[in-house]
C-alpha cells in the first residue's frame, strides 16, 4: 500500500533516473498520481451480460447463501491508516467432512476511549452445496483486538485445522478443538507479539516436521491517536502511511512440537531493521528441499530469504532478482502467490502492487533466480490503474495455464484522480505467453464487486473448479461460485502427510498428462490477510488421462501413482500405495456439463 506525493509512475527510463525522481518526492503521501487513463479503460459491463456457453462464470451468491455480512473497518472517512486495510477471510475443513468452511474476520472501530467490535468474527459451516450455518455465536470466537488477516495451519498436529488471527496488537491463536469449536491458546502458546500483523505464513522451516511460523509485521500507529493528516494536494488531506511512520519487525516463531512457540528470528538470522511487512510466504523457492521465505515490503525492497539448510537464513532478494521492479525500484507490494505460470514446470511468483506499478510476475529461471517478466503478461498495461491487493494465480478455466484474480480497492476515499471502490480484474492465461482481461466475460457483475482487500480461493461446491471469497472495505462480502461449464478435465490433489506435518506443507506434486508436466506446492500463506484451501487444483485442458503423478513429500521421499482418474477429488496419504477418489459433484452448480471421467478408479 504504497502512499506516495507527486505524479507517479512512467514506463521506461533507466533505473538510476526513476530511483532519483523517486527521492524527490519527499515523506508525504498520495497514491502515485497521473492519469487514470488505465484505470477507465474498461467501462461497466450491464449485469444482464449473457452467460457464454462454456468457461468460467461466477457469480456472487454470498446474499442467497446468507453470507452477506458486512465488517466495518474504523471510521469510513479513514483518518488512520489502520482504517484503510480491512479484514481477513480463511477458507478451510473445520470438521473434516471435505467441505470447506468460512471464516470473516471481525470489523473493528475506535469508540469510547477504545478499540471496540464492529461486526463479527463469523464462522460458516459448509453442509453442502449452497447450505451455510452461521456457527459464530457456539464456535468459541470472539472479538480479541483489531483482526486484520488469517492463517490456517494444524500447528498441534491432531489432524484438524487451526486458525491464528493477525491483529493491531497481539495476534490470537485460536486451537480447533476438533468438534467445530476454538479456544483461544495465545497465552499457552507464547505468541506475545505486540506490533501489527498483517500476515502470515506456515511452514517448516527446520525440518523436524513441525510447522513453523511467519509474521508480517507493519507500521508503528495507535489508532487512538493518529498522527495528523498530510496533502495528497492542496485541500485533500489524507492519513499518514508508509512513506512517513516507521515500520515493525517481523517475526519467526519455531514451533517446539508441545503447543508452545519460541521466537528465533534473530536466531534464524531474520533480524534486521524494522520493515513494513504487507504479506509473507514460507516455501521452497529454489528447489533444494528445505523452506525459503519470501516478504513483501510496502514502499521497501521486497526480500527473499533463502534457507541454509540448517533453519538459518541468509537475504537474496536483489541478487535472485526479486527484490525491486525491472526498473531497480522497490514498490507498494501488497500479496504474493506461486504457480507455474508459464508452463515450464518451475514455480513462479505474482505479487499486487499499489497504482500506477502494475502487478508483477517473476519467472523462475532455475536455481534461485527469477526474472520480471510483468512486460511479456501486459500487466502495466492490465492492472497499473489499480490498488491491488488479495492476489489468487488458479486455472480458472482449467486449460492447464494458471489465471489471475486481484481484488482491487483505493485507500483514500474522497481523491481527484483516482476513483476509491475500483472493481477487481480477473486475466486469463493464454497458454503461458500472455495475459487478457476476461473479467466482463468471467461474471456477470464482477465489476460491481468493488473495494476488495483479502481473497482466498477453492472449491467451495466440490463441483471441480475454483471459487473465491473476497473482503471489501466497509462492505458486503463476496462469494464468488465458478458456475460455468467446464470443457477442460481437472483433478483436486489432497495430501495428509505424516504426523507431525499432517498437511504435509511443503510437499511438491507433479502431474503428468496431455504430453506436459506440471506442478504445485503445498504451502500455506501469501495472499494478504487471507488463507486459501491448501489442496491444489490442476486443470489439464483437453486430457483425456493422467499418466501420472508423483509426489516429494516433505522429508525427501517420493511417491508415484499411475493412471489415476480424471475429474475428482483425489486424497493421497504419505506411506500408502493407493490413492483414494471421490468424483466431483457435477450436480452443484445449475446448467454445468462436464467432460466424462477417465483413468481406471482408484
């Protein structure tokens, strides 16, 4: 969330001419100004748009399933910075019933001397397509502070999902008790965290199986008493951000495997000076087995941290090619996602950026070195007039290529140039060698699902493609259902992994089919203040079989299953020579056909 003075961001010039004008601009805060030619590009699709014959559609149903709550985030004339951010969404399996359940974030606002509740936290149980139970009030949640995001882990081991809420202050740690219900197990934990996290990210870092933990740390502010407003320009005064408060450190907690936490960020070799954290992501980014970590940072170089081997870490972000914009300029970086973008069968980074950046895509060239190839995907030209923040990269469409999906939303609500509820922006993939905008093909009202903040993906009706939940400032949330006809074959790749790591995070799959391969991680983090299912979806196009997938789980060994079925969801237990399938319900979602199975069953 990058608030910066003057008139922004230009395409070309060199690096050394763009770092100059950047230290110009001096300590105040507008969103990168300029022309907003970008940004009006698209104009308004009518809802009444009519539903293509085959490909994706969403459609938000978050009123008819009775999901339309609506957190409040400070006072809406957004005074103070913490205002602005919104809050956090998780998806997961509260009970182990392969449905994924729904947690929003509660809204919070300063009255009577405090931080007091707006709305929520709520807790949705799925019962099946479209039937949703607000379990809020029995599931033991409360508000604790100022929420801002969610992760997701089985930090316990005991095989159910647990839930850690990012907060102004210090974050909760709620345990699933496994019947549906939290407590609160901060305190026993050892989590005393007093800054402001944003978000977080899972995984182990010192190989004993235990998952570890990352904290995204922000800016130093007391939304009692914020400091005084700047110019955006004459007689437009907005909140202090970035640009003029002082950041926070970040922190690394080691699980110790009996419920408590110890922080060893310094010990780890994390500690250096405070940043401003926006969005974190615990995953092996070099291929070398063990657990890197890569950080975004708003108006900061972002870094990567490449693991020794030993859980220590040392900082690689600008020699990787990470670090800055292909200009040498560090960015308002908002989430982080991974995916093999470009069909090489190499993980790639997507990150959002604040307006008049653009969105970014790093290939990975091999070896713990990326290249920013944002020009080849058309992103200045796609996603520069936005205030990007939750970013999703999923084969929407199942042809094989993963999509984008960002929520966008400005920060200031009352500026000249630039429009406050911006709509979110959905790319399509064009087989690895560019992006297009399919948002008003997509949906018939996704332009009107605007101000967005978090994002988390999955598939919510079990149909076989991927849905998406999506915060708003101020506003209603958005469940977006994929209820369009799929043409493409896809499987869903569940995996339980040895205890202590049940979600066997870290663990990466590959899957053989149509003449490719491609492959996913299992990981947990990345899209700011948000936790996505941690099953991957792969789309497969016009296959007609798998020939195979192969897994590396976490502690080096390697499995092989020939042949599986196409079109379900498929559970892959470490250790066990068969996999199990369960078909997608093709009956979820109203008009769809999808192709016919393949593959023997399993």
């Amino acid at each position: 969330m990058n608030h910066r003075r003057g008139a922004g961001r230009w395409r070309g010039g060199s690096g050394a001419v763009a770092v100059l004008a950047l230290a110009a601009i001096g300590a105040g805060m507008v969103g990168c100004g300029g022309t907003t030619r970008i940004e009006e590009a698209r104009p308004p699709e009518p809802s009444s748009r009519p539903r293509p014959a085959v490909g994706p559609w969403f459609v938000d149903r978050a009123s008819e399933f009775g999901l339309d709550v609506v957190p409040r985030s400070g006072d809406p004339a957004k005074r103070c910075v913490l205002d602005s951010l919104g809050v956090g969404v998780a998806l997961l399996d509260l009970e182990g019933d392969g449905d994924l359940d729904l947690f929003v974030a509660g809204g919070s606002e300063v009255r009577d001397g405090g931080v007091r509740p707006a709305g929520g936290p709520w807790l949705f149980r799925n019962d099946g397509p479209g039937a949703w139970v607000d379990v809020s009030a029995s599931s033991g949640l409360r508000h604790t502070g100022w929420a801002q995001g969610a992760a997701v882990a089985d930090y316990d081991a005991d095989g159910d999902p647990d839930l850690l809420v990012l907060q102004h202050g210090p974050d909760t740690l709620w345990r699933n008790r496994g019947d549906g219900t939290f407590e609160d197990a901060t305190e026993a934990a050892g989590l005393g965290d007093p800054c402001w996290g944003v978000s977080a990210s899972w995984g182990d870092v010192d190989g004993d199986g235990w998952p570890d933990l990352y904290v995204a740390n922000y800016l130093d502010v007391d939304p009692l008493n914020p400091p005084p407003p700047n110019d955006y320009l004459p007689g437009h005064p907005v909140f202090q951000g970035p640009a003029t408060l002082p950041g926070q450190g970040d922190r690394l907690w080691r699980n110790r495997g009996d419920g408590t936490f110890e922080e060893i960020t310094e010990a780890a070799g994390l500690a250096r000076a405070p940043r401003k954290g926006m969005s974190a992501l615990l995953a092996d980014l070099d291929d070398d087995g063990d657990t890197d970590l890569y950080v975004t940072n708003d108006t900061q170089a972002n870094e990567l941290f490449r693991n020794r081997g030993d859980g220590t870490f040392e900082e690689v972000g600008q020699p990787a090619g990470v670090a800055y914009n292909t200009y040498g300029i560090a960015e308002g970086s908002m989430a982080i996602d991974l995916a093999d973008v470009n069909g090489d069968a190499r993980l790639d980074l997507a990150i959002s950026n604040f307006r008049q950046e653009g969105s970014r895509i790093f290939a990975n060239l091999g070896d713990g070195v990326f290249e920013d190839v944002s020009g080849t995907y058309s992103l200045w030209d796609l996603s520069a007039g936005f205030v990007g923040w939750g970013l999703v990269l999923g084969d929407f469409d199942d042809d094989g290529f993963p999509d984008l999906f960002q929520a966008n939303g400005h920060v200031y609500p009352d500026v000249p140039d630039a429009r406050y509820d911006m709509p979110p922006l959905l790319l399509r993939n064009r087989d690895g060698g560019g992006m297009e905008d399919a948002t008003a093909l997509w949906g018939p009202a996704l332009e009107s699902c605007r101000s967005g903040r978090a994002l988390a993906s999955g598939d919510l009706d079990n149909d076989g493609d991927l849905d998406l939940v999506m915060t708003t400032i101020d506003g209603p949330l958005r469940v977006l259902i994929n209820e369009g006809t799929r043409t493409g074959a896809a499987v869903t790749i569940r995996l339980v992994g040895r205890k202590p790591n049940t979600e066997a995070l870290g663990a990466l799959v590959e899957v053989q089919a149509g003449g490719r391969s491609q492959v996913g991680l299992v990981r947990r983090g990345g899209s700011i203040m948000a936790a996505s299912d941690v099953r991957l979806h792969v789309g497969l196009g016009d296959s007609e079989s798998i020939d195979a997938i192969r897994v590396r789980w976490p502690d080096g060994t390697e499995a092989r299953f020939d042949r599986p079925p196409l079109n379900a969801q498929l559970t892959i237990r470490q250790g066990e020579p068969t996999l199990e399938s369960l078909p997608f319900d093709r009956g979820s979602s109203a008009g769809r056909t999808d192709p016919p199975t393949g593959g023997p069953p399993a």
